[in-house]
C-alpha cells in the first residue's frame, strides 16, 4: 500500500482527545506510534470505499483516530 497514512499528529492529540496532564510520561514517540497505528486501523475501513493515500480528508477522522489512540495510551498507564 506504499506509505502508510498520518491523519494525526502528537499536537492533534493533545488538542482534541487529551489534556497535556494525561499525557505526562508519555513520551511523544509513543504517542504518534499509537496515533500511526490507529491511523492504518483507520485506512483498513477506508481502502474499500476510497483509494489511498487521501490526499485531504475531513477533520472528524483526525478526531477520531485521536480518540482511539486516547484509549491505547491510557489504557497502557
């Protein structure tokens, strides 16, 4: 599939899922691992209506894919 997509950053993070508290500890390689690996969960629904890599797309994935990697990291701690 080429190279996999980044719908979020360690910023989007912080800015739309959880508060800079939550996340103290968690180093922000850590934190765009989990963002990267919720981003190729994410592409898994997406390749079988769209062709990928989006090249835009709207800010309700970069939302979600936040939340997701919310849950991992702090399911972790």
């Amino acid at each position: 599939m080429g190279n996999p997509s980044r719908y979020a950053t360690v910023a989007d993070l912080a800015a739309m899922s959880l508060p800079a508290g939550a996340l103290a500890g968690i180093s922000a390689e850590e934190q765009q691992k989990a963002l990267d690996a919720r981003s190729a969960f994410v592409d898994g629904y997406l390749k079988t209506r769209y062709t990928l890599p989006l090249l835009e797309w709207d800010q309700s994935i970069t939302r979600a894919v936040c939340d997701l990697a919310a849950w991992d990291l702090l399911k972790r701690r």
